[in-house]
C-alpha cells in the first residue's frame, strides 16, 4: 500500500472504478488501503478480520462508486464510512453466529438436564458415543484434530486459530469444514 494521494486523484480514481476500470480499483487500494486498514483494525481488532473487511469494503467500493458524490463528501470520508459499515457489519455477525452455538448448546445441555439423574441408560449411551467420538477424533490428521479441539472446546473464531497456530486463514476453515464431515460420516457409524 503506497502513497497517499490528494482528494482530487482519489476522487479521480473512484470516477474511474464507476467506469468499471480494474487498474484504477488496483491504484485505489495502493494509494488509500492502509489508511483503510486502519479503520477497519481499530473496529473489529484482529488483523485477519481487518484485511477481510477491507476486502469487502473494497467490493462495496466497486459497486457503488458509481454513487459517490465528491460534493456530499471527501473521497476518504465516503470509503471510511464504508469500511467501518463493513467492519460492524462483520462484528454484528460474529456475535450472531457466537449466539447460535451458544443456544445450541444451551438447548442440548437443557434436554439433557431435563430427564434430571441420568439413568444407568443415558450413562452407557454417553459412554459409548464419548468411545466413538474419541475414535472418531482419532482418525483425523493431528493438525485437524488439534484445529477442531481448540474451535469447540476453547470457542475459538476462525481468526482467533489462524492468528494462534499461524496458518492462513482458509486453511483453517477449510480443516474446519472438512473435519467436521469426516466425523459427521465417522459418527454415523456408531449411531
């Protein structure tokens, strides 16, 4: 990200994304993305998260340069508010998803506390679906394994696990999801 420009290049600039022109997105990024970043890291604060928002912002940026008005306000301004709008849209979400999991696990935990004691039963059954996720686990590649551990029993984002084991931020997901089928198939099994 390099040099910054004044308001009238960048203004320049976004005239020219309207026009659907990539090299003038390419030159806005270098001359106002790490001003951009800024505000995306004091938002949502870790440096994954931010270069995602930025990249959204910049998508946004493309749709609807077209409706940027230089008279209404600075070219920064008006791609500030955007990459903030992003930034919160992203924190809305991860609250969102954090309250999902947390209700699903609410409401397991609540069924399972329904039936009160937990009959000789629900204690074998418990038992030998604990043995086969253990199992299960077991066939996954340690890097999986140690992946899915510390997103469900840690309650770490994303972001959060590739910052921590220092991977791309893909990969972490794509184990995620793929881990995630396996055992699903692995469990079935055992059902």
């Amino acid at each position: 990200m390099g040099t910054p420009c004044t308001d009238q290049e960048l203004m320049d600039l976004i005239e020219r994304v309207a026009r659907r022109d990539d090299a003038a997105l390419k030159l806005l990024y270098d001359r106002a993305g790490s001003r951009l970043y800024g505000v995306a890291l004091r938002v949502v604060g870790q440096r994954e998260a931010a270069e995602d928002v930025l990249q959204e912002a910049f998508l946004a940026i493309w749709r609807t340069a077209a409706g940027y008005h230089a008279t209404l306000s600075p070219p920064l301004a008006w791609m500030g508010m955007i990459v903030r709008s992003r930034a919160l849209d992203h924190l809305r979400r991860r609250v969102s998803d954090r309250a999902h999991l947390t209700q699903e696990f609410d409401d397991a935990v609540a069924q399972t506390l329904q039936g009160g004691d937990p009959t000789p039963a629900d204690l074998t059954e418990a038992s030998q679906e604990a043995t086969a996720l253990h199992q299960c686990l077991g066939r996954l590649e340690n890097r999986q394994r140690e992946v899915v551990s510390l997103a469900y029993l840690r309650d770490m984002s994303h972001g959060e696990l590739a910052e921590q084991l220092q991977l791309p931020l893909g990969t972490v997901k794509t184990w995620i999801r793929r881990s995630l089928e396996k055992l699903r198939d692995c469990m079935a099994r055992y059902a």
